[in-house]
C-alpha cells in the first residue's frame, strides 16, 4: 500500500469518523410550541405529574435557595465543576416554555435539549430515562402548570473539557441505557413499581450508587451507599443496609423516623418531605422494592453502649446537658424529638464522621411544620472543639467502629457551609 | 466544678454540675428570670438567650461549655434600668398575651436585628421562626420587629 | 397600678381559721403572719369588702376571684373599679384567686371574666363611692348633690376629704347593692382606653415573677415520674440508677413516683435517669378507629338543646347530610405547669396559676383529707393555659410531695407531662341534616352531637388518682353544648347532644370548649346548605337572623363593608390562573352561647391543589362585646384567638397509642410558626351603654368554619375533619376529581 493510497484511506476514515460522530453528538433542534397554545391537561394527569415531581425531587434541585420554585439556580458542586439547574417553569424565555413533549421526553430520555445541546448527567436522565411515556407526559403537563417565572440560571463553572456539552455523547455510549425498565413477571405488582421509581424518578441511585472516574453511577455497585454534599448516603443495598424491613422502610420514608433506625436528616429531610406528599402505595412500593435489595432477615445491628470513654470524660458534660434528654431516656420512656439510642441508625457506624458531625452541627429541622424528628443545630452553641468531642465521644460509647478519622476537620467544613442562625 | 461566664456583663462563677444548662445556672444561680423553661428540647425557644453573638437554647447549654463566653439575656438589654430599644418596642405594640415566650423572642429579635438592622417582612418571618407562641401573639410581635428596626 | 407585691414567703396560714391582711404602709396588701396587726378580711359575695378596700392613703385595693392568665382582665378589673371609685389607675391594686383574701367568683373561664367578675367589682366599687360620698356629705354638712369626686377626694362647699381619710382604714361593712347607681358611660375616662396590660413591660425585660419563677425559703425541686401508660402499676425503683447524682430523695405512694433534690438540674436528671419497673395495661382506643370508637360508646343521656317544630314531618324535596368531626387538642402552654407548696401541721399553702383556685382548694382538701380552712390556695400568673391544663395536677403534686416530706416544694412538669398529661379537649362528632323543600328553603334542620358528659367541673387530680387518695372521678370537659343551637330561624330545629359515657383521655375545656367544635359544624354546613341553594352565604345567613336582633345583624352589615365582601355562591368559578394556586373566602358568624358577644369574621385563603397546603392569608373580624373596657385588650384576644385558633385548625392533632399520648413534645404536635401567621384585621363595635361581654373565646369559635368555607371556595372541596391537613386536603381533592 502506497503513502497515497494510505492517506486516501484515512482521510476516508476520518470523513467516515466524523460524520459518526457528528451523527452521534449532533441533535436537532426541535420546534418550539406555538405561543399561547397551550392545551388543557386533564387533572388526574397533573395530580400524576405533581406526584412524580415529588418523587423525582424536581423542586429541590431546580429551585433556588429563597428562589421561585422550580425557576432553576440551584448550584450542584461535581468533581468536575459547578453545574446550576436550569429554570423549568413554562417561562419561554428563559424555563422550558418552548419546548414540546417531544422535546421534553427527549431531554428525559437522551439527556437533549430542546435546542439539541447536551445535558450534563446531573440532571440524572440516566434514571429518567426509565420513566414510561405516560407519566412523562404527566411530568410535562405538571410543570405546564407551574407559574413561569423569567429567571436566567448562572452559567456552568466548569473547567475545560468539562465544558464541551459534546463531550457526553462518548459518555451517553458508554452510560446511557436508554428506555423504559421491563416488570419481571416473578415479582409481584407492588415490588415491580418499586423498581419502576427507585431506578426511574426516584434516581435513588444518584446519590446512594458511588460513581466511577467519569461520574457515571457503578453499575456493579448499585446502591451500595456512596459520599455526596458533604454527606454520606448509606448503603441500600447489601449487608450494610441489613436489617432494613418494608414497614421501617415505609415509615422513613414518608415521616422521616423509624424507631429501629433513626431520623432521615441532611438531605434525605428534603427527600422525605417530597414523598409526604405523594400517595402512600408510591412510598410503600418504594419500600417493597428496597426492603428486597436486603436479607431483611438477618438480624438488626445490636443496640451499643460501650459506657463514657476514658479519653473524653469531660465532654461526658456536653452530653448530658445537651444530648440525653431525647438520646438517652431511661427504660423504654420515650425519647422527645423522635430521638433515638444513637446506636441505632447509620451515622455511627460509617466509616467517615460526616453524618455524625455534620447532624451535630446543623441539626433537624425537615419536619417542623407537619411534626416529625427535630433536632437544634449546636453549629452555633458549640465550639469546633466540643463538637470534634462529642463526635468521637458518640462514635467510641454508641458504636464498635474505631476512632475516626479527620473529624475536626469536617466540622470545620460543616461548620462553614452552615447558615448562621441555623437550627436555632 | 466552677465555671467562669460572663452574664449581662459581669463575670460569674458557676459552680456544679458541669453538664448543668445555662438556663438553670441563669434562674436559680443568677436569679435571673427572663429566660424560660419551656420543653428542655431546644424546640420552643423560651430559653433563647445570646452567647457571644448567636442565639443559642440555654436550655440545652451545658455550662461545661461556656468557660469564658459572654451571655446576654433580656435583662442585659436593659439601658440604665429602663426598657432597651427592642423592649419599648416590644411594650409600645404591647406585644405579650400571657408573655412566657417573650423575653426568648425579644432575644430572638435582639439577634435578628443585629446582623440585619433592615429586615423585609419575609425575613422577620423566618427569622423568628424557630421561637413558639401558643397565645398567637405573633401578629403584635412582628409589629415590634417592625418598629425596633425603625427606631 | 401594681399587681401584688412578692408572695414569695412562708407562714401564710396561722391558726384556724387565720384570714389575715395587714395594710402596708405603702399601701400595698401582703399577706402576713398573725402577729401583724391585721384586719380580718371578707371573701363572702356580696360584701363590698370582700371586693374593695382602700388604705389611709387611699390606695385601692380590688379582691377578684378572677384571674388574668395573660388576657388582660386584671387591667380591666383596675379600670372599672378606678372609674366607679373615680381614682387614677395607678392607685389600685389588684389581688387574684387567693382563697384567703378574694371571694369565690367561679373558675376563670367561659368569656365571662368582666361579664361576671367585673361587673360585680364594679358594683362593689360603686356601692363603695356611694357610702363614701354619704359619708363625706354627713362630714362636710353637704347635701349629695353638692359633692364631686375627683382623685379619691370629695369636695362640697369648700370643704374636701379623702376617702383614706373618710374610712381611716376601717372596712366598709356594706352588702353590695345590686341596682347601685352605676357611673354614665358618657363621663368614662378609664374605661374605653386602650390602657396596656398590667404586668405587660416586665414580661419584656424579665422582671415579671411567673408562678415559674416563685421560690421560697426552704424549697426543693421535685420532679414527677410519669408512668408509660394511663393504666400502670409501679412495680420497681432502682434506686442505684441515680446513685451517681447526689442527694436525691425519691418520693413514692402508691403509683405515684417523684424525685427531689436541692438542686433543679439535678432534680431534672434523676427524673429522667431513674430506672422503674411498671406494670402496664393497654386502656386506650385505637386511634386509627377513633370515630368509630366515639360514635360506639354508650350513651348516658340526651341533652335536646333546642326543639323547634317537628323536624321528623318537616315537608322537604331533598336533603344535605355531613359528618364534621374535630380532633382531640391539647392546650399546649408553652410554660409546663408549676405549683409551689408547703404543706406543715396539717396546713397547706398552695401556690399555682390555677385559674379556679377556690375549686382548687375543694379538691386539695378532699384528697389530704383536711378541712378547707387549713388550704390556702394562691394564684400567680403563670404561662398562658386556654382552660384547665396542668396547674391544678401541679398543685397536687408539689402538695403531696411536700405533706410527705414535710418540707416546701417546688413541681416544675417537663414538656412531655404537660403534653402527655394534661387534660385534653375531647373528641367531638357532630352529624347534620337539612332539608330542603321545594320552594328552595331549609323546612328543618337537625344535629347530633357525639360529645362527653359532664360539665366545668372539678376535673380529677391526676396526682390523686396516682397515689389513690380521695378526688372525684366525673368527666368534666366543659360546657360543651354551648352553640350546639343555632341563632337562625328555621321551621323546624332539633339539636341534641349525646352525652356520652366515657371519652378517651381525661377531658377538660380548652378555649372555647364546645363552642368552637360546634360552630365549626354549624356554620360549615350552613355554608354547604348556602351552596346547595346557590346563595350567597352571607347574605343567605342575614335573611335567617330574627330581624330584632339588630345588633347581630350590624354585625354581618359591618363585616360586609369591612371585607369587601361581594356577594356571590361560593365556590367561586374558575381558578385565579396562578397555577395550582388557589384563592377562596369564606365567613362564619355566632352569637356566643346565643347570649352574648358577637362575632362575624371573613378569612382569605390561598392553597396548593397539589400539594394540598393551606395557608390563611388574612382575616377579617367584626366583634361585638357590649360596652368595651380596654380596645387594646380586646383587640389582643381577637388577634390571638384568630392566630391560636388556625393553628389548632390546620395543624393540631393529639396523637396516642393503646397505653397513652405520644404527642409528647412540639416535634410531634407542632403548632403554627412564624410563616404562616395570618393578618388580622379587626373592627370593634362598642356600645357603651350596654354590658360588657367577654372577649377571650368568641372569635375562636368561628375560626374553624371560616378556613373551611374559604376553602371550599377556593376548590368546591368540603372540609369537614379538624384538623384540615395537607393529606386530607389532597385526598378531597383526589375525591372531588374521581
């Protein structure tokens, strides 16, 4: 084979590559609705979609602290950069107003949007893109209904490559398995909308499934517990999820407290206040599903009291004042607060303080206006010091897991990022 | 155990129980009577009294954790005796039914009104949010916010 | 004016029989030992003594049996005994509910604190005026006619003297004259102002002494253990689990199980770190069955409170059923309840925010087993109660805890004992029907109201029935068939209370008992009879008022104006378009008791038809209670109940298991904050002639049914379930859809 005849083969590939590729990364912009053409959407279709939001925890993300609901602004730190969600309302200048059911399913399903650019995963469309036609159709007739709010989210920070949208077509290859998920026949109805949710709308995954070097969720690892926002996200799957049943699960997950496991707090609060608002066979299939995850069989942690640690006598003080009176009732009296013997939930057993330190710090306060678990954030009461304290004091009395590590800096961080006035 | 804080501006020493709350070492120790006992949870705020600068439930303070931080309660607001701005204002809406929680909402406000002189309504509203009134004296009491921050 | 100086000492009862006051030189009243040279004071009703005294520097003192919780009476009481005596208001004093030295007037409760006690204080400070003015005109040789009364001095003729002078603290002797002249409305200077509340600045700077804040010589703290159940057995105390904590002394009697200690953290700790075997029995309903359970319970007897009419023959075309039920509440003062008591020789000296303290000392004499004479009970204001709460079980308490250690004692509850065990207001079922006749109107309404037996009664001591001492066992929730009539004229009315057995928890009355579960019913399905006649319900409920009730009537005219109401049928049609948000208005109107005050209020509403959230935006309320003492006063309660009252409306539910409440804190049984808090507009009507009524109750009592018909306005949903919580809200509307 000549030079030539090489360079003409190449230059066939390279043609032939990029109109792969321009296949694969270039998406058409599809046409924007007709001003005021607005149909009428039925209101059990609604009532379908606002549920779904709920589930799919749209409002948290897409809504700005103190910002209009869904009117996008919301900051997501990545490892890769700051993404901002974008405004969803109907605004057509600056939401989704423009954008068709086509469009929107598109962007459910294949991560596009209306004008063909790439969507960033953490809008999670990998989850999404599991959700059936008709609820996506009731998603896009709820947040038709919204009020349109004119709001121009900030522009991505993202530092180059991260910033080529074009780039996640080679992502979407390799992570995207795009459609509906199938119902497995031997399952029963209620296990299989379980699935339906935690792998669709719930996106359970993006927060409890830890990620590889490319930010996609591990298959291998699904749900398996994984750090986000400075938080750790238990595991849901495994042994390390075990002695999770269906009726504790059901009662987290829509009051945010089982007794056998403590209070959902961080942003799981935010997480159990959307789904009190959805109807109780969604949460209690939610339930069924990943109560299945588990041998929930298997016996429940046993309840921990190692006494007052040597080493921390003295912060055995903070404790008492601070911490007894809803952690440490006497003999089955019940707990104000919906507070629980610590040994109980997760926090204490996992392998960094984040839980631990950052609950101290800021505290409960998910529930306050329906009632449910409360607790005051001691972020503006305590010093740094006595909470690193109180952190390794709850860790070595409450748990069998060794000293952490690095706690003084992590209440540093939590410290940080809480609002002052917080909690109290 | 001793403990040294500083109340209203004058330094105590506080001996007993380390795990002891400010609130008891305020009312029994001090014979001080603005902050309340209300739930001992952290819940209702009557017991809202300021510890170097941050609004903080005395009620589940340990005094342990106070060595040498500074308290204010209502009766620090005090000017020569009389009634403090927050307090007139507070006195001039009339802004107390049976008044237990007041003295931890006029802290509450003290607070509020120190990192943000000009409050929107919206921004009363939240800020206040984490004392209880049962009396519904909230309406009076907003009004008072309203007129501190003016004054 | 002063409220009473410190009470805060010991040896308050000496002797049999011992009612002593000595007057100060300052002329305040403390009560003192029986070495003080002292006066025997007079509690009998009737007597103006019992009411009044004034020293020789003519300070006054007002006895009332009375007491202010927060509400303002006290100040009222000051301002009407100061205009009849025509003394400035800072000459007068006011002692409460202290069975030593005020008459018995009756609890405080029902709205009628100026109704009743202070128009019996102002007639006592009238009779008063009248023999002092005898008395000046016999010692000045001026005939009545000729003498004035300015500051508590008469003048005639030249001649002056001052009503210290006049008695030169000699008593009155006098028999209060029932039909004494009263002073014209048209000369008031005190009366009608809008005077702030006594006690009100020191509230503020934390100078004001709460019954919480009370200590005495010799005092410990106690604290109560409470059991895990209602039905329990005290089977065990580990005494070696609060071995660690020093000098705790552990006070048991039969189920009754405190700790106490010298210091109050510690007396906190032992409380809640003592180790105690109970024996348990599960006593209650299951509350997911709860209306099944209320409507199953047995009957004792029928109280018809109206029968107009046959309602059974009543001619009609068709017929509007509903169930409204309210759920059970808790009164929630944010200050748990406090009694301090020294019980010695015999005696007891009972200090408590009782707002029935004469009631008070009954049942603390019955329980100790000794006779009245040797109680004292005293009232100090404490946190805000709304009815009978903990304080009475407080006193109990402190009383037995100190007869058994022979020593003053102080019972602060925690939290968890004033939500777990105060008296509860009781679950109330109502069923109604209309019928309706072929020319469109009602022929005959009728109502079945599912609710306890009893009335405002000595409700049982829980420290008592813990210890098994002596205290009555009837169920005493209130009077709460008050407003199960209607104060419309329809054909045919028949309105029955079905007074039943037994009602899960202990009852008591909470602020506008019955009446406000009553009025909700009433005035809700009259609102849904208004929709099903396609009428506006404002002007549906005037055409039904007796047109000789003008003053209703000017009520509903006023309100009208006030709101801006525009008549129309609710619900209204078509959204605002904002979405899911909606936007409704609806009013509700009582004549209180059918007697007294007036009240017709408007509130505006905007909701989520998703998520099923309500939020009142503002109301708007017509109020008229007779002649007004203090506006300022009045227009706090009004504020308050509207506030208090969409809290319990929206948010407020008791929860329990098969043992006992588990609604044990502010986490499980919130109540409205900040955020939420409607504007409240007020308009008052006055009519200066006319008797005073109360103010602390009736605006409460149409709270209920405002916040439904607004919401049925907004969404043609019906809510009939206090309280209207998002889920409920979502399942009507999930109903209305399907």
């Amino acid at each position: 084979m000549t030079y030539r005849r090489i360079g003409l083969v190449s230059i066939a590939v390279l043609i032939a590559l990029v109109i792969i590729a321009f296949a694969l990364i270039w998406r058409p912009e599809l046409t924007a609705t007709a001003e005021g053409a607005e149909p009428a959407y039925g209101k059990d279709e609604i009532a379908r979609g606002y549920a779904l939001a709920q589930l799919g925890n749209c409002e948290s993300c897409h809504t700005a602290e103190d910002g209009a609901a869904y009117a996008g602004g919301r900051p997501l730190d990545t490892p890769f950069g700051t993404i901002f969600a974008v405004n969803i309302t109907p605004d057509r200048e600056t939401g989704i107003g423009e954008w068709s059911p086509e469009a929107f399913t598109r962007a459910m399903r294949k991560g596009v949007d209306r004008e063909g650019a790439h969507l960033y995963p953490a809008f999670p469309y990998t989850s999404f893109t599991k959700i059936d036609d008709g609820d996506i159709s009731a998603l896009y007739a709820y947040l038709r209904t919204v009020p349109a709010v004119e709001n121009e989210a900030p522009e991505n920070a993202l530092p180059f490559p991260f910033n080529i949208r074009a780039l996640m077509a080679g992502w979407n290859l390799l992570f995207l398995d795009a459609g509906p998920v199938k119902a497995v026949s031997r399952e029963s109805d209620e296990w299989n909308t379980g699935r339906y949710l935690v792998e669709g709308v719930t996106h359970c995954g993006a927060c409890h499934t830890p990620r590889n070097a490319l930010g996609a969720e591990k298959s291998s690892d699904s749900l398996a517990g994984a750090e986000i926002d400075g938080w750790y996200a238990p595991p849901l799957a495994g042994d390390g999820a075990r002695a999770w049943n269906k009726p504790q699960l059901a009662a987290y997950l829509s009051a945010g407290f089982s007794r056998d496991h403590g209070a959902a707090a961080g942003p799981m609060g935010e997480t159990v206040t959307n789904l009190s608002k959805v109807a109780p066979a969604d949460v209690t299939a939610i339930a069924t599903y990943v109560a299945s995850l588990t041998d929930d069989t298997s016996p429940a942690f046993a309840a921990i009291d190692n006494g007052v640690p040597d080493d921390l006598a003295a912060t055995h003080a903070l404790w008492v004042g601070a911490c007894a009176s809803c952690h440490e009732a006497a003999d089955g009296r019940a707990n104000p607060s919906y507070g629980v013997p610590l040994s109980v939930g997760f926090a204490l057993r996992g392998d960094k303080p984040l839980n631990a330190a950052r609950t101290i710090v800021g505290g409960i306060d998910a529930y306050r206006d329906r009632g449910g678990p409360y607790m005051p954030a001691f972020g503006g009461t305590l010093t740094a010091e006595q909470i690193t304290d109180l952190t390794q004091y709850v860790r070595a009395r409450f748990s069998d897991g060794a000293a952490w590590e690095g706690v003084g800096d992590t209440v540093e961080q939590a410290l940080s990022e809480q609002n002052e006035g917080d909690g109290q | 155990m001793s403990v040294s804080i500083e109340v209203n501006g004058t330094r105590h020493d506080i001996d007993g129980d380390p795990s002891m709350p400010l609130l008891y070492a305020l009312r029994d120790q001090i014979g001080l009577r603005g902050a309340k006992f209300g739930c001992g949870l952290g819940q209702c705020g009557a017991c809202t009294v300021i510890v170097d600068g941050r609004a903080v439930f005395s009620c589940l303070t340990p005094i342990s954790a106070l060595e040498g931080r500074a308290v204010t309660t209502t009766e620090g607001l005090l000017e020569d005796g009389k009634p403090g701005k927050v307090h007139q204002a507070f006195i001039d809406e009339q802004a107390a039914q049976c008044g237990y929680c007041i003295a931890g909402m006029v802290m509450r406000v003290q607070h509020l009104l120190e990192r943000n002189a000009d409050p929107t309504d919206e921004e009363i509203l939240t800020g206040m949010q984490a004392n209880l009134c049962r009396c519904g004296t909230h309406a009076a009491i907003i009004r008072a916010v309203q007129r501190a921050a003016r004054t | 004016m002063t409220i009473a100086p410190n009470l805060s000492r010991r040896s308050l009862l000496q002797g049999a029989g011992g009612l002593v006051v000595a007057f100060s030189l300052t002329g305040g009243v403390r009560p003192a030992s029986a070495e003080t040279a002292a006066v025997l004071k007079s509690v009998a009703e009737g007597a103006v003594d019992s009411y009044i005294s004034i020293d020789p520097k003519g300070m006054v003192t007002v006895y009332s049996g009375k007491i202010d919780y927060g509400t303002g009476v006290r100040t009222g009481f000051a301002q009407m005994a100061a205009e009849e005596l025509s003394v400035p208001l800072d000459r007068v004093t006011v002692i409460e509910g202290d069975t030593s030295l005020t008459p018995d007037q009756g609890p405080t409760y029902g709205s009628l604190s100026i109704e009743v006690g202070g128009q019996a204080i102002r007639k006592a400070a009238a009779t008063a005026r009248e023999a002092l003015l005898d008395a000046a005109g016999e010692r000045l040789g001026v005939e009545r006619a000729g003498l004035t009364i300015t500051d508590g001095m008469i003048r005639g003729d030249g001649g002056e003297i001052s009503y210290g002078d006049l008695l030169n603290g000699e008593n009155f002797s006098l028999e209060v004259n029932e039909n004494v002249r009263l002073k014209d409305p048209a000369q008031f200077t005190i009366v009608g102002q809008p005077i702030i509340r006594d006690g009100l600045p020191g509230k503020i700077t934390g100078a004001f002494e709460y019954m919480q804040d009370l200590k005495i010589d010799g005092m410990a703290h106690a604290r109560v253990v409470r059991p895990p159940a209602i039905d329990a057995t005290l089977e065990g105390v580990d005494e070696s689990s609060i071995s660690h904590l020093p000098d705790v002394q552990i006070v048991q009697k039969g189920n009754f199980l405190a700790v106490v200690a010298e210091s109050e953290w510690t007396a906190v700790r032992a409380a809640r770190e003592i180790s105690v075997t109970w024996a348990t029995t599960e006593s209650l309903p299951d509350q997911a069955q709860l209306w099944t359970h209320v409507r199953e319970t047995p009957i004792a007897k029928d109280d018809v409170t109206s029968d107009i009419g046959d309602v059974d023959s009543a001619a009609g075309t068709r017929q509007v059923k509903a169930t409204y039920d309210f759920a059970l509440h808790t009164h929630g003062s944010i200050g748990p309840s406090c009694s301090v008591a020294d019980f010695s020789d015999g005696k007891l000296v009972s200090w408590s925010s009782s707002q029935a303290t004469h009631r008070l000392r009954g049942q603390l004499s019955d329980m100790f087993s000794v006779p009245e004479e040797d109680v004292r009970c005293i009232y100090i204001e404490g946190a805000g109660c709304y009815g009978r709460n903990g304080h009475e079980d407080a006193a109990a308490d402190a009383a037995l805890i100190s007869r058994e250690l022979g020593r003053p004692i102080r019972v602060q509850w925690m939290r968890h004992d004033e939500h777990g065990w105060d008296p509860k207001g009781p679950p109330t079922l109502i069923d109604l029907t209309a019928t309706i006749d072929d020319a469109g109107a009602v022929a005959a309404w009728s109502s079945e109201f599912f609710i306890p037996q009893g009335a405002g009664g000595r409700v049982a001591l829980l420290g008592a029935n813990l210890a098994d001492l002596p205290t009555n066992q009837d169920t005493n929730p209130g009077g709460i068939t008050n407003d199960s009539a209607i104060p419309y004229g329809f054909p045919n009315i028949r309105t029955v209370c079905h007074r039943l057995e037994s009602t899960p928890l202990r009852p008591s009355w909470i602020r506008a008992p019955g009446r406000m579960q009553n009025t909700f019913a009433n005035e809700a399905f009259l609102d849904e009879v208004a929709a099903e006649l396609a009428v506006d319900p404002m002007e549906y409920r005037r055409g039904l008022i007796d047109p000789a009730d003008k003053r209703g009537l000017a009520v509903l005219d006023r309100l009208k104006e006030f709101a801006g109401w525009e008549p129309r049928p609710s619900p209204r049609s078509g959204g605002d378009g904002d979405g899911a948000r909606l936007t409704g208005r609806g009013m509700a109107y009582v004549k209180y008791e059918l007697k007294r005050t007036y009240v017709g209020a408007v509130a505006e509403v905007s909701m989520d038809a998703n998520s099923g959230a309500i939020k009142v935006d503002r109301f708007f309320v017509v109020h008229d209670c007779g002649q007004i003492i203090n506006p300022a006063g009045v227009r706090a309660q009004i504020e308050g109940n509207v506030i208090q009252t969409t809290s319990r409306t929206l948010m407020e539910e008791l929860t329990f298991d098969r043992n006992m409440v588990t609604s044990l804190d502010w986490a499980s049984y919130p109540i409205l904050r900040f955020p939420d808090v409607p504007e409240v507009n007020i308009e008052l009507i006055d009519y200066p002639n006319e008797v005073p009524w109360g103010a602390g109750e009736p605006t409460a009592a149409v709270v209920s049914a405002c916040i439904s018909n607004a919401v049925f306005d907004a969404a043609g949903i019906r809510l009939r379930s206090v309280p209207f919580k998002p889920a409920k809200v979502r399942a009507a509307l999930s109903e209305q859809r399907s």
